[in-house]
C-alpha cells in the first residue's frame, strides 16, 4: 500500500485535509466518493507521523494496542453515546482515560477529525491497522441510522468473541512450538558440543563402536563440516519461501495446500467459517447490505482460495442468487451450514442463523482444539523422551563396554 495526502470537501462543505494509505489514488477518491467525500487533490507522499505511523513513534517504537483496550473503548463508546453524550465529548473523555500513549493520540486524532467536519466512520478509516474494514462498515451504517451506541455494543462483542477464537488457536500452538524449538536447541547442543567432546574419548578406544554411536558421530561431523552450506541452503529457503508468498500464484498454492493437510487444514477451515459466519452476521444485524457484507467477512479467511469463492458468492448474490445456493456451489462450504443458511433465508432470520452457525463452528473448533492438544503433550513427551534415550545410549553405551571389558 502507498501512502497519500489529500485535501477534499467533506459534504457539510467543509474542507479537509489528511494523510491515509490506499492501494492507488484512483482506490482513495473511490473509497472516498463513497462516503459523500469530494477529493479535490491527492498525491503520493511519505508516511507522516501523524496518522498510520504513530505506531512507530512513542516510546519504544510505540505501544501496542491490545485487543481488551479496543473492547473496552467501543463498550465505553456506546454507554456514553446512548447516555445522550456528544461524540465528540465522549471521545475527548475516554482519550483522558486512555492510559496507553500510543491509543490516547489516536482517539485524539480522531476527535479533533470529527471536530474539523469529519465523519466518525472516516476518521477511524484512516487507521486500518487498528480499525479494520467491519469496523468502518458498522460505524457507517450506523451513522445513517441513528443507533451509534447500540452498533458500537456489537461491535465491542464482535470483537471480544473474535478474540477468544484467535487466543484458543494460538494456546493450541504454543505448546507444541515451544517443544520444537526446546527440541532443536537440544539436537544442536548435542550435535556442536556434547558429541565433539566424546569423540576424542572414543578415538582412543581402539574398539568397533556400537551402531548408536557411529549413527550420532557420523550425523555430527556432517553437520559441522558442512555448517556454511547448510546456514546459505536454509536461509536461502526461507527466502525463497518468503519471495513466493508474495506472489499470488504463490499464496494460492499455499493457501491450498494448508486446507488440504490432514489435522491442521479441518482446524483452519473451522476457524474460517466460524469468523465468516460470525462477521457477515455481525455486519447483517447491523444494517449493512449483504453484498457489502460478504465483501467485508471475506477479508476475515485470509485465505486467498476462500476468498476467491467469496468473491463468486458475492458476484452470484448480486446477480440475483440466494446466499445459500451460492455458498453451495463451492463443496468447500460444509452441507449444514447452506442448510442452515437456506432456513435462514427462508424464514427471514438469517442473521440469527448466521450467528448460530458461527456458535456451532466455534463449538467444534474449540472441541476439535482440545481432543487434539490432548494427544499432542504426551506424543511430544514420547518423542522427547525416545530422543533423550537414544542419545544416552549412543554416547554411554561404549564406555559400559570397556568398563566391562576392563572389569572381565
């Protein structure tokens, strides 16, 4: 994304003028167009230290904006706004409240855009990093039907259950990464230190070594022979690996093949259709067109595949088509969620089915978490233990052979 200045003329006639990020001049006037704004100029420019980058500015680079200070803000937001306090107001309070620095200027920033004839909705657009795209699309249904505080409560509840689905994921991944690297910083102690001190001991033996130890030797002097080789081979794959994601051939490709792994790729699609679900519901209730809807919980997948067949369910949708027999069209949406969809439809409630469907997937993406990581720990423990085993034997078992050999 390039970043760009713009001076434009806000629809109370009032002019404007900011820095925000877009994909391309021609993106920003259109995002803006849509909002009632008229862009009178715009231009490619650095990033300035107000708006995006006030990430990197304050202390240490800038605090980070936790998931918990956003809840609390948009349900401090609503209690305010429909309390009958002025936006305005409200924000100017929860800034002097706002105990992390890097928040406070924001929601500054954002008080004194509104003050200068600016919308909320837009305002919070020029921090995408912070306020996504659902959160712009709610503001601003909001701001056409008059119920600020209650969409802000939504949204502060979108936001929360989101988050606990993202913190199970990462709970159910931290410990088996934290094995793996314990792992592999206990293979290169053995391997660079522990194995190199033992050979010279094993030299003098004048003894056939066991198989163990010949296995555990021979795999060490590969692995410091060849130790430049092997640091320009792996960083050349991660390189490589990094160069391809970049590319959307690449993206697809990888996108896909994580779908279709065996255990991992049913948990990601759960955890797909379960913010799917929950976004497109959040945004329906809400007021929000179903079209743009759809356009805005696509961008939840992060799944280029997904989101290709997202993007087929919209154009099918604007055609004419029901959400249901659109989603059905792609085998990839499970037959239970179009059912339920379709009695949704039919019925005139499909955000509550939408939300249903979200709850469900939740459900079984967080049961499907906890059967696993039970079996996960003690496989880990096994393999750990059968490692350390073997790395015993292999080093000691030569010296119990002369000790026996000595003692007979």
């Amino acid at each position: 994304m390039a970043t760009f200045n713009y001076i434009a003329i806000h629809p109370s006639g009032k002019k404007i003028h900011g820095t925000t990020e877009s994909e391309s001049s021609f993106a920003l006037v259109n995002q803006m167009r849509q909002m009632g704004i008229t862009v009178i100029s715009v231009e490619q420019g650095k990033r300035a230290k107000s708006e995006l980058s006030i990430w990197k500015r304050s202390i240490g680079g800038g605090q980070k904006i936790k998931t918990e200070m956003l809840v609390v803000f948009f349900r401090q937001l609503a209690t305010m706004v429909e309390a009958g306090v002025q936006l305005v107001d409200s924000l100017a309070l929860l800034s002097e409240q706002t105990e992390n620095v890097t928040f406070r200027d924001i929601i500054k920033k954002i008080k004194n855009q509104i003050e200068g004839g600016g919308n909320f909705s837009f305002a919070l657009s020029q921090y995408p990093k912070i306020f996504p795209n659902l959160t712009v699309a709610m503001v601003k249904v909001a701001e056409m039907g008059g119920n600020l505080g209650g969409i802000l409560e939504q949204l502060a509840i979108y936001i929360e259950d989101k988050d606990k689905i993202d913190k199970k994921i990462k709970s159910a991944s931290s410990y088996p990464r934290f094995i793996m690297i314990f792992f592999l910083i206990v293979v290169a102690a053995v391997v660079f230190v522990l194995v190199p001190k033992f050979k010279d001991i094993f030299e003098g033996f004048g003894a056939q070594l066991p198989g163990p130890t010949r296995v555990i030797l021979a795999f060490s002097n590969f692995m410091r022979n060849n130790l430049p080789a092997e640091i320009i081979i792996f960083t050349g794959i991660f390189i490589g690996i990094k160069l391809l994601l970049k590319s959307t051939t690449g993206r697809r490709l990888y996108h896909n093949y994580i779908l279709k792994l065996p255990i991992a790729g049913k948990i990601i699609l759960k955890s797909i259709l379960a913010r799917f679900n929950k976004t497109l519901g959040t945004l329906v209730t809400s007021g929000v067109g179903l079209v743009d809807a759809l356009t805005v919980a696509g961008e939840t997948a992060n799944n280029v595949i997904i989101q290709e067949m997202i993007e087929d369910v919209k154009l099918n949708v604007t055609g004419g088509g029901s959400l249901a027999q659109s989603l059905e069209r792609h085998p990839i949406f499970p037959p239970m969620m179009v059912k339920m969809i379709a009695v949704g439809e039919e019925s005139g409630a499909l955000e509550s089915m939408l939300n249903k469907v979200s709850q469900f997937y939740e459900r079984q993406l967080n049961a499907t978490i906890d059967g696993l990581t039970a079996i996960i720990e003690p496989v880990l423990m096994i393999g750990l233990g059968v490692l350390a085993l073997f790395v015993v034997l292999a080093l000691y078992l030569p010296i119990f052979q002369m000790s026996g050999a000595i003692s007979g």
